[in-house]
C-alpha cells in the first residue's frame, strides 16, 4: 500500500510529542482517538480513494461526538498535532514522520545491499583483498573524492575547489636556468651556479640546459657538478679523501674460527651465530684484530658477570668492541692483549655463588614486588639453593670463601 505524503506537510516544524502534556484532557483524549483511527487504518490521512473525509466522518472513525471533534480541531491544528492537507483532509504529521523514516531506513538498507553485492563483484574479480570489507571500497571512493569538504564549504563549492586545485597541479611551473648569473669560488659549486633562476616556465615548453626529464636532469645535475670544480685542484691528497676505504679481505676459515670463540667466550646460545658471524665479518673486515675482538668479548662478559648478567644477544658486544678497539689504537692496551690475572678456585666459586644469588633474588623481586618480603625469606631461600647466609655484596661472598689461613 502507498502512502502519499502530503503537500502541506513541512518536516521541520513536527512539535515533539512531550508538548501533548500541557494540552486539555480533552483535547488529548480526541488526539488519542484520531491516531488511533489512522493506526487502524494503516494510514497517515483520513482519506478514502480520492475523497477527503468530513469532520462528521472523522468523528464516526474516530468513536467521537461531532460536535466535541468541532469544538476540539481548532485548537489540534493550531498546536500542528493534526493538520489538513490541500484538499482539507485530516491528517497526522507525527505518522506521516514516522512514515518517512521508515521509507528512508527501507532506503539505506537497500543501498547496503547494493553497495555489498557490488563489493562482493568487485572483490571476486580481484580488486580488492579476500579478507577486505566494503569499508575498503568506501575508503577508496571517498580519497578520489578528495576528502571531505572544509568548514563552512558546501559540497559543490568542495567540487569546484578539487577541479581547480587539480588544474593547478597540472600546470605546475618550474624554475629554468638562463646564463648571466654571478658565479665565484666561495659560493656553492651546484648545477646553478652559472645560473640564474628564472619562474613562470611552463612544463609543457621546456627550456634548454633544463629538461623535464628527472633522469636527464639528474645526469645532467651530476656532469654539471663535476665540471664545475677546476681539474688542476685535484690532488692526490684530495683524490685519497674522496675514495672511500676498501675493506679488507678476510678468509671465512678465520671469520668462522672468531665466531666460534666469541660464542664459547661470551656465552651466547647457539641461536646468536648467524649474527655472531655477521658482526665479527664486519669488524673483521674493518681492521680490528681477531684477537682483539674476542679480548673484548671476553672483558665486557666478566664485567657483566661481576653484576649477575649475562649477554643473550651478539647485539650486545658491539659498542664495548668499537671502544676496546680505540683504546687499542690510542695505545691504552698494547698488542698482544695481556692476559687478566688468574682467579683461585676459591674466587670463582665466590663470584659464581654471588652471581647467582643475584639473579635469584631479582626473580624473587620481580615475581612479590615486595623488597622487605624478599629480605625475611631470602636466609631460608639462600639455605634452600645452598648460598651462604651473608649479606649480597661482592666482597661479603668473598670473604665468606676465603680461606682461614688467609684471614688470619
């Protein structure tokens, strides 16, 4: 069935239900009855066919006295809670509101549907991804759009400012160079230094010594800026300087033979070896010694093993190489690396004990977040692990271990 929505009928001026409150009982009893007539109807207008309905009529639909719909209707029409159409028909703009609304949601769900069977289309033609949404296809509309419009910018006035924007970058100028510029040895030796800049050139008519080409005018940037510099400047000094310095060539053997020091020395998993040997290839090849190298390793891993640490990554040796090797030029450490003194057994059980009660206790406090917690158990924890009882301090566990006849 179709409604027609009447001429008369203006959208924004609907007064809101919540008003009905300060109308008479009896004007909103006969409001009630008319809507309730047009509801069973299925209707917006008291209209037959073609015929516009009288009040008489509407009273008998409604269930309401005539002379009570007479005295009532002037006051309905003038709150806009019932209103007349051109030819006088009764009707009620709150359903022909509610009317529309329905016709517009009726609407976008139809436009949904066509919107997802045109993505679905589009998507099995291999436009879009397979796992991709019709947010894609809006996504890709709305950026040819150009985004949305500025503020206080209706949406042709967006249009007409897109099109012009676009012309614009069409006809781009550029800058051209023309002779009879100054030119001297303190200023920048660039493509332009004999040059002098000129705008308002078309791209379309290029002119010569600049060619639109990028290609051509990168080549021509990179001649230009050669034979600017005078030849009789260039000297052995200056042709060492601008050659970089060749790598060296190392063997793999002893690439592989470093590596498989560095992995024992610092204790890497097996994991770390493909960077190991990419790391130690390049400092290798830059002029660091092997030997050098892994004294490094090997000094930075006992620095790290006094604080209870120890190096899961080959990431983590590369800064104390780069400064033992400078120490190394500088003459701090002289070539070949002396060896570290020796530790007594009674001294690596010390800080292998210590070390380990390190790492326990940061587990104990990573797992409570409660240092005072920690403290209390910790003696029965150390018993349990067989740590001493004393304090975790360096020199504490030392001398716990060492000997007696070394105390006395």
């Amino acid at each position: 069935m179709t409604i027609q929505i009447p001429a008369t009928f203006d959208r924004d001026n609907v007064p809101s239900m919540a008003f009905l409150k300060v109308l008479p009982a009896e004007q909103r009893g006969v409001f009630h009855s008319l809507m309730d007539a047009l509801k069973a109807a299925r209707d917006v207008v008291f209209r037959v066919g073609g015929r516009a309905l009288d009040d008489a009529q509407v009273a008998q639909m409604a269930c309401e006295s005539a002379d009570v719909l007479r005295r009532v209707l002037p006051e309905l029409e003038f709150t806009r809670f019932i209103l007349r159409d051109e030819d006088g028909a009764l009707y009620s703009p709150h359903l022909v509101e509610r009317h529309i609304r329905r016709l517009e949601r009726a609407e976008a769900r139809a436009e949904r549907q066509r919107r997802l069977e045109e993505f679905q289309e589009r998507q099995e033609a291999g436009e879009f991804a397979p796992g991709a949404g019709v947010k894609a296809m809006t996504s890709r509309a709305n950026a040819a759009k150009g985004g949305r419009p500025r503020k206080g910018e209706t949406a042709e006035a967006a249009r007409e400012r897109r099109e012009r924007e676009a012309i614009a970058q069409r006809e781009m100028r550029l800058l051209s160079p023309v002779s009879g510029g100054r030119n001297s040895d303190a200023e920048n030796q660039n493509q332009f230094s004999k040059a002098v800049l000129v705008s308002e050139v078309s791209v379309s008519k290029p002119v010569s010594g600049f060619p639109v080409d990028l290609e051509l005018e990168r080549d021509n940037n990179l001649s230009n800026s050669k034979s600017t510099k005078p030849a009789e400047t260039k000297t052995g000094t200056d042709l060492e300087t601008q050659t970089e310095k060749q790598a060296l060539e190392i063997p793999e053997a002893l690439i592989s033979q470093t590596v498989a020091r560095v992995l024992k020395i610092g204790r890497l998993p097996d994991g770390q070896a493909g960077f190991a040997k990419s790391i130690c290839g390049r400092f290798l090849r830059a002029g660091v010694p092997a030997d050098v190298l892994v004294e490094a390793v090997k000094q930075h891993t006992e620095k790290m093993a006094l604080n209870g640490d120890t190096a899961n990554r080959m990431g983590a040796f590369c800064k104390p190489i780069e400064r033992f090797f400078a120490d190394y030029q500088a003459g701090v450490t002289t070539d070949p690396v002396p060896e570290p003194p020796t530790l007594q057994d009674w001294e690596s059980k010390a800080l292998d004990d210590y070390a380990r009660a390190q790492k326990l206790r940061n587990e104990m406090l990573a797992a409570n977040r409660d240092f005072t917690a920690m403290t209390r158990e910790w003696p029965e924890v150390a018993k349990a692990n067989g740590l001493p009882s004393c304090a975790v301090e360096r020199d504490a566990y030392l001398s716990w271990y060492r000997p007696q006849e070394q105390a006395a």
